[in-house]
C-alpha cells in the first residue's frame, strides 16, 4: 500500500509535487502535440503517457505498482494531481 505519509505529511508532498511539476518542464517538449495524460514517478524520473487518466496509471503501474505519482494533462498542466498507482 502507498505510504499515506506522503499525502499526510504537507513538506512531503510539496516536495513530492514539486519534483513531479520540475520533470514534467524537462519533458513537456518531447511530449508536444500528444494528447492524454501524463504519469510522472518523481523519484526516477519515469514517466508514461496514456489517452486517460486510467490508461495512463495502468502503464505506471506496471512499474510502480502502489506508488505515489503525478499525474499531469497534456492539454491542460495546470490539472495535475498525485496518485498512488492503482
């Protein structure tokens, strides 16, 4: 299971999302004219990129089973939320 510490603890997550917002600035050019979501594990560096919020935590998922990741719009970066794989 997720450690919940991470969303519990505010300095955690801000960490967290901001490492995840700072990955996605590196990669975003590679990602132009892509549509869909992002699914960034901030730790790594990873990142996966499906037509849903679902497909993409899918692929995340195979990788990082029940972890923490950002979840970013591609249409829209200012929607973007942290996840736990599921």
């Amino acid at each position: 299971m997720a450690d919940v510490k991470l969303w519990e603890d505010k300095k955690l997550r801000t960490e967290f999302e901001q490492k995840g917002r700072t990955r996605f600035e590196e990669v975003q050019g590679d990602l132009q004219g892509q549509a869909g979501v992002v699914a960034i594990e901030p730790n790594s560096g990873d990142y996966f990129v499906g037509a849903t919020l679902g497909k993409a935590d899918n692929t995340a998922y195979e990788k990082y089973p029940d972890e923490w990741v950002y979840f970013v719009r591609l249409d829209n970066p200012g929607a973007a939320i942290m996840l736990p794989t599921w």
